[in-house]
C-alpha cells in the first residue's frame, strides 16, 4: 500500500550514482519506500518553510538542498563501524506543504506529519527552513512524550525573544514558545554556539534568569569537547524521558559554514559538531533537524556537505545506540 498523508508532497527522488559494485552505493540509491521503512527506520522530512526571516536568502531551498548533498555520501561509519542504512533503514517523505505567511497551517501540518511518523516508531530526521519550524517539529515531540522532553540546541543565537516587530513565530523565537507552552524546561536545555557581538545583552540576561544555561563558545573551548557533551547529555536527558537535537547552521564558524541569512566568525569547527553529534546520537537522541540553510548561495557546497553529514553523524550515532540495547 503506497504512502499518503495529507499536507505532505513526495518528492520525486534523490541523485543516483551508477556503480557496478553495490557495496559503493551512496545514500540516494538505497532509499526505502516509506510504507517499507521498519519500525526504528530514518525518516527525512523537508520542511521548505521560511517565514518572515531577517534576511529571506533562499531558506526554503533547504532540504532539497540537503537532499542533494545527503545523495553523495555513503551511509558507513568508520568511528562505529555502523551502517545505519543496513541496520535502520531510510526514507524520504518528501516535505511538508507549507503556507510561507501562514505559521498556523504550517505549523500544524508540521505537527502532525511529525507525530504521525513517531507513531509509527520511526526516527524524525529534518531539515528546514528558518528555524521557525523547530517550534512545531519540537512541540510534536515534546508532546508525543508527555511533555518531558531536553534539548540540544545548537545556535548562534539565544532564540528568546518575544517577538520580532509583533511576529511571536519569527525564527529567533522559537525556544521561548516552547518553554511557555511548556513543552520543555530550561534547565533541560542544553544551549550551544552563541556568537559574540551579534545578540542583545537584555535577551541573553533575561535567558539566564529563567534558568538557562548558554554554552559562549569561550567557555565550550575551556571545558574542551568531551566535558561539554557529557553535560549536554546530562542537562537533556535529566529527568526527561527523550530529547532532541535542533542544528541552526549559523552556530558554525562562517569559514567553514558560510550560506545562512547570518554566517559569523567564531563558532564551531566541522570536527567538532560531527562527533558532537555522533555523541548525541549514540546517547539515545530520539530527532534531529538542521535549519536556516540557503543553498542558492552556497557556492562551494561546503554548508550543504556539513549539514548532511551531520545528520548521518546523528543517524549513525543513533544506530549504534539502539544496536548495543538503547
């Protein structure tokens, strides 16, 4: 029986490369069909939604974007000797239907494709889109597992404002929409990236007094790598019952990451979120999504590549979890 869901269009498939040897295949020739997909299966969803952003750079362009880039890698990992393909399974869903001026409809068509594909025991893997969508795709989560959820949120900004010029669902929202409809606690948040010179004082203030902790990239190289992930997992996963993990691409340092409506210096370097994110994944992480991607001026593909091999980073993480008993 073939796959529907309303509000949701199929994409028409990825790049396939001709190799003579399967064992060479990349990720664009093994994709399930969703009604194959298993249960514990990666499921990606396009959500093409970009919204009353700054600076309107071609985000909706991010997951066929991502797709492209996702469709040149290979679903092995060396670090854990993994391949989620063979051991998961993935699909393509396609993307959401989005209204560009409409954040009701989006938002709830969002909603329910997410809730519908953790129904059915799959793995959410997404791309946006303004990190708008993180409100809706987190808030199905979130409410999926009764509430009690942690997050991993990498961002060079806070995302706390209140509104922006009366927009309460502008893209550096959606963290206080979550915690105001209670969808997850700060001291389950786990908050890394932030970027100097580009945030108001009075936002990051306000931030701290409600109890959240942001990891300034100084404070991230002090404690180093490996202490920041084991207080990432703990934050998230203390007293919770799942978490998830939101990757806004301008947390990257712009030398590396430079095709988002804000690229800036300082922020993280390619190894350092690829084992972040393995770590996360193997740590039990039940989603992932990457957002604010603009693939129309990403010359080089450079953001592109990070982006999907992170998500593989995550699924490969998460494969291994669930492999050793998770």
């Amino acid at each position: 029986m073939a796959f529907t869901l309303p509000h949701l269009q199929r994409k028409p498939g990825w790049a396939v490369q001709s190799v003579v040897d399967p064992a060479f295949a990349k990720l664009g020739g093994l994709l399930s069909d969703p009604a194959d997909l298993p249960k514990g299966g990666f499921a990606f969803l396009g959500i093409p939604f970009e919204g009353l952003t700054i600076n309107p750079i071609g985000g909706r362009g991010g997951p066929d974007g991502v797709r492209t880039m996702l469709s040149t890698l290979r679903p092995y990992s060396p670090d854990l000797d993994i391949d989620f393909v063979e051991t998961n399974g993935l699909s393509d869903l396609g993307d959401v239907d989005v209204e560009q001026l409409d954040y009701d409809a989006t938002f709830a068509r969002t909603e329910a494709i997410v809730t519908e594909c953790l129904k059915r025991g799959w793995i959410p893997v997404i791309s946006g889109g303004s990190h708008s969508v993180t409100e809706a795709t987190l808030r199905a989560f979130s409410e999926f597992h009764g509430k009690n959820v942690g997050v991993v949120w990498f961002d060079g900004h806070p995302d706390i404002m209140d509104d922006y010029k009366g927009d309460k669902h502008y893209c550096g929202c959606p963290l206080m929409r979550l915690i105001e409809g209670g969808h997850v606690r700060p001291e389950n948040v786990a908050s890394f990236g932030l970027c100097g010179f580009a945030n108001a004082a009075g936002e990051i203030r306000k931030g701290r007094d409600m109890g959240l902790h942001f990891y300034t990239m100084d404070e991230f190289y002090d404690k180093g790598l490996e202490q920041c992930i084991q207080e990432a997992v703990a934050k998230a996963t203390d007293g919770t019952d799942a978490f998830y993990i939101t990757f806004d691409v301008d947390g990257m340092d712009h030398t590396f990451a430079p095709a988002t409506q804000y690229p800036r210096p300082g922020g993280f370097q390619p190894w350092e979120v690829m084992r972040f994110i393995r770590r996360l994944g193997m740590a039990g992480a039940g989603a992932m999504d990457v957002t604010e991607y603009a693939p129309l001026i990403d010359t080089t593909r450079n953001t592109g590549n990070i982006l999907a091999t992170l998500l593989c980073e995550f699924m490969a993480g998460k494969a291994h979890h669930m492999q050793n008993g998770g």
